[in-house]
C-alpha cells in the first residue's frame, strides 16, 4: 500500500493495538475474467479485473467512518465485503476477533437503492427483519422497536404505507429504521443519500447526526460528498482510483460533538481538511479521465 502524502492528520494503518473492532488485513478482490467470452472491438478475451488490492484498515469501536474515493475505484466492493455479502479474493475481515464469511446480525446494512420489498408496508419491512434476526422475540416486544425505529427516523403516522405511496426520503428513512431495528453493533451505508434531493439529503444527514449521537454505533458510509463525510465522520477513508485501488490516506476529523453544519463550518481546520478533499478527489478522478484517453 502507498502512503506517500501521509501528513501529521493521518493516522498510523499499521498501529497494532488490540481496540479494534474491524479489522481488514491485506484485502484484494479480483473479479475473474472469461476465456470464452470475446470482445468484438478489441478482439481480447475478457481478463481479469483486480478491483481492489492490499487494503489494511482498522476501524476502533463506536467510531464514524465515511469512505470517500473516484467513482468505480472499489468503495461498495470493500464494503460489501465487510458486510459478508462477497468475498474476498485475499486477505481477511475480523470483527471483534471473529473471521467474517457471510453477513450476520451484527452489521446493519443501508443500501443505495432501498431495497425494500414492494408489497410490504413501511412497519412490516422493518418488522421483517426484526422477526428474521429474533424469531424467538416475543411479539409484543418486536411491535415496540418497531414503533420506536418508525418514530427515530420521523415516520410515524406512515406505517401502513406501501414503498410506492412513499417518497425517496421517507423510503430511505425505512431503510435506515430497518437497519437499526435488529440493533446491530455495526451500521454499514452505500451511498444512503445519493438519490435524494439536496433539501432531503441534508435533513436526513441531520438525522443520522442526531441518531448517531444517541446510539454511537461504530458507522461506515460510503459518500461522494466531502460535506457530508466532514458533518458525520471521526475518520475519512480516502482511496485512490481504481483498478488496483487502495487507501491514499485516513484523514482524522477533530471537530467536537455533537455537531452541526456551522459548528463544523466555523472550525479553524475545516477548510484546510476540506481543500485536502477535494485536491484528493480531483488528483485521483482526473488520473481516471487521463486513462480513458489513453
Ligand atoms: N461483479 C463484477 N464483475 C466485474 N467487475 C466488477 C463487478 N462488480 C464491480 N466491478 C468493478 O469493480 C470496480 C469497483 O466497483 P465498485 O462498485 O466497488 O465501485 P464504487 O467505488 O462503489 O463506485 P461508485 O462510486 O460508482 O458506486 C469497478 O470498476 C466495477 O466495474
Ligand atoms: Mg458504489
């Protein structure tokens, strides 16, 4: 792994304490190429395509980390990964000390794109897990966290709704509620608030700044937002584009919580942090543009 801009607001990725509760070690995945498949236009069998390659992080417990990196570089690989819904081609997870292969009730995942079922109601979508993770939960105590998620993310009054007489927001919110619901140690989010509105988008990242507060649950969110990752985050993850993507740097965020958007604006280091962000994503997203052209 290259870490060649580390600077004095990176942290150590080989520090070797034992507070970690994830840890990844030597992660690469390699999506296998096909020898019967021919493309047409450069007359080339499909090869492989290492998507990410020797990634090492250690996540402490109860922390917020956001993943941040050019489009296509591995950040829902890695982190599909981490939830045990793919795996790795070398090198290994650990939560808590144990080896992760599949996903498990200790990681809450928030997808992109919902991922709701469509012919369930808002408190049975989220009932559904609940009942999955605890079947042997009396249900009377099932209907009570279910009512508490729906109330946490602001959706009382719309439980009997169906994912289609709801809008992307409060279809977000169900996700986020969903998630929390099995009360998992670890909130895993794809992008929750790519497709929302920049109005909705904002309110929700207030929400998940409020709720984290409450629950500080460790967190890892994959954002394009420098915003976003600099109103939520302890850490930034920074990767470099892909193929072969890895970690250029873990920037540490010390603005104190609970935060706002003008506490966290106002801080002395937020605009040099944020001009760090952006020099990154623009270095690495123009490196992908010139190999296009290539
Ligand atoms: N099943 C697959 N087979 C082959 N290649 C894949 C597969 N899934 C992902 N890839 C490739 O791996 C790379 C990383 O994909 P990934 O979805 O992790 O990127 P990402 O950083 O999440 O991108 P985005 O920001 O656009 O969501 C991409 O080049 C993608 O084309
Ligand atoms: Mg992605």
């Amino acid at each position: 792994m290259t870490l060649d801009t580390l600077d004095s607001d990176s942290i150590d990725l080989n520090n070797t304490a034992t507070n970690y509760q994830i840890s990844l070690r030597n992660i690469s995945k390699v999506f296998p190429g096909n020898n019967n498949l021919l493309d047409k236009l450069t007359g080339k069998t499909k090869a492989d395509f290492t998507a990410i390659e020797e990634i090492d992080l250690d996540i402490e417990h109860n922390t917020f980390v956001t993943i941040i990196g050019p489009s296509g570089c591995g950040k829902s690989t890695m982190l599909d990964i981490i939830a045990g819904l793919s795996t790795a081609t070398t090198g290994t997870v650990t939560i808590d000390g144990q080896l992760v292969d599949k996903p498990g009730p200790d990681r809450g995942m928030v997808f992109q794109n919902y991922a709701l079922m469509p012919w369930m109601t808002v408190k049975d979508n989220i009932g559904f897990a609940v009942k999955t993770v605890y079947p042997k939960m009396p249900v009377k105590q099932q209907r009570r966290i279910i009512k508490e998620n729906i109330q946490l993310v602001g959706l009382t009054g719309a439980e009997n709704k169906h994912p289609h007489e709801l809008s992307g927001g409060m279809r977000q919110r169900v996700g986020i509620a969903r998630a929390l619901a099995i009360n998992p140690q670890i909130l895993l989010m794809d992008e929750p608030f790519g497709a929302l509105d920049a109005l909705t988008r904002g309110f929700l990242q207030d929400e998940i700044e409020r709720i984290w507060e409450q629950q500080r649950k460790t967190a890892i969110m994959i954002t394009h937002s420098i915003d976003e990752a600099l109103l939520l985050s302890d850490r930034i993850v920074m990767m470099t584009k892909g193929p072969a993507a890895t970690i250029a740097k873990v920037l540490e965020i010390p603005f104190p919580r609970p935060r706002d958007r003008t506490t966290v604006e106002n801080h002395p280091d937020y605009l040099k942090l944020k001009q760090q962000m952006e020099d990154h994503l623009y270095r690495e997203t123009r490196a992908v543009e010139a190999s296009r052209i290539k």
